[in-house]
C-alpha cells in the first residue's frame, strides 16, 4: 500500500478545466434541460389533444371508427393508452418509421379480420371492397358443397345381364326363381319344442332312472325303458 501510495503521488493530475470550458459544459447542461423539458411539455399538451378528441369524436355513436395522421412510437403509445383508458380499440398500421399510423375502432363495432389482414397489407379497404369479398366467399362455399356431393358414390349399375350372357344355361328366370325366399328346413338346425317334452309317467321314469344304475353296476343286462318293471 505504501509502494503504490508513493507511485500515485508521484504521478500527474489530470489538468482542470478552464473557465471557458467550464462555462461551456454548463450551458451544454441546460440546453439538454430545456430540451427535456419541453418534450415533455409538448407530449403533456399531445395527450391532452387526443383525449378530448376522442371523448369529443365517439361522443357522437354514428362515430365508428377515427384515423390518425402518421407518427412517432412515443405519440403511438400515448394513442393506445388513452383508447385503452376510453374503451376503445386501437390498431397500427404501415411501416415504422415510414407511415406508421393508428386506427381507433369503438368495441361495439370492431374491425373484420378481412379488413386486418388488408390494411396489414398495405391495400385499400372500404365497404364495397366487404361486400364483394363476402359474395366471393358464399360462392366459393357454395361451390365446394356441391363439389362434395358431386364426389358422392353412386348406384353401380351394370353395363350388361349376366342373365343374358348365360341364358342358354340358366334360362332368363332363374335368377328370380333362386331370390324367392327361404324357409328354415325343420330337420336340421334346431328340434321342435313340442319333441322335447317328456311323455312319459313319473314311474316309468323312476324305474328306467334304476335300470341305468344297475345297468351301471354290471347287476342287470340292459334292458329299454318300455320292458321295465312298474313297481
């Protein structure tokens, strides 16, 4: 510390500022002061403008919509926060820097997407431009139903009968004879309810249950349910 102590004070000051230099720097000081504060003045009196403009301006409701002349971004942010605090909707359009401007739009009667997207574009916009746009797009809509149902599969029908490729065989009614209708044959598939039925007596039937268990145990040859024993 003492090394580095002894080589800052043997080291040069820098020189101090003259009198004129001093005087020059002060006025440079507030020159910039005066500047600011007009700008601020200025952008106090423009935000003053544009609110009583607008309260003034959508006072009347046949007033939809006002159109801004080009400005700054720091002018821009000033429009969209009043719309914002008047309940409005504010758009920017056109180039920064270029012609950069603002649309302000009631909420009751917003901008279409059409018209967006056009004015985004840089291209004109006006109600007769709406109007055929909307006639564009019912046609095209239209259009593209009836090219869906037109898309539809419809009834193969046949370029020829095969009846009469094979009438010399088949003859031309036999076609029509094999599509009559079909019954089910009872004597396959399924047994009739009125077959399932057991006719026969409660002894009968105790006595032919007793000659399958001796049957079973090998004490009587089999013998059929009609020549057994009633007991």
């Amino acid at each position: 510390m003492d090394l580095l102590g002894s080589i800052m004070n043997s080291m040069d000051k820098p020189p101090g500022l003259s009198e004129k230099e001093k005087v020059l720097l002060k006025k440079r000081k507030q020159e910039l002061e005066r500047r600011q504060n007009e700008e601020k003045k200025e952008l106090k009196c423009f935000k003053e403008r544009v609110e009583t403009k607008l309260l003034s301006y959508f006072k009347d409701p046949n007033n939809t919509y006002l159109k801004f002349e080009p400005m700054d971004q720091i002018h821009r942010s000033i429009v969209h926060e009043l719309a914002e605090s008047c309940g409005l909707l504010s758009y920017a359009f056109g180039i920064d820097g270029v012609d950069r401007y603002i649309r302000i739009y009631r909420k009751e009667n917003p901008p279409c997407e059409d018209e967006l997207a056009a004015r985004r574009r840089g291209e004109p916009w006006n109600e007769d431009i709406k109007r055929r746009l909307t006639e564009k797009r019912k046609l095209d809509l239209e259009q593209e139903k009836e090219s869906t149902s037109n898309k539809r599969p419809k009834k193969f029908t046949p370029n020829t009968n095969y009846k009469d490729k094979y009438a010399h065989l088949i003859g031309q009614d036999a076609a029509l004879e094999a599509a009559k209708k079909t019954v089910t044959n009872k004597s396959y598939g399924f047994v009739p309810s009125e077959n399932k039925k057991d006719v026969r007596s409660i002894e009968q039937t105790m006595a032919d249950i007793r000659a399958k268990k001796q049957q079973k145990l090998g004490e009587l040859p089999a013998s059929s349910s009609d020549n057994a024993p009633l007991t």
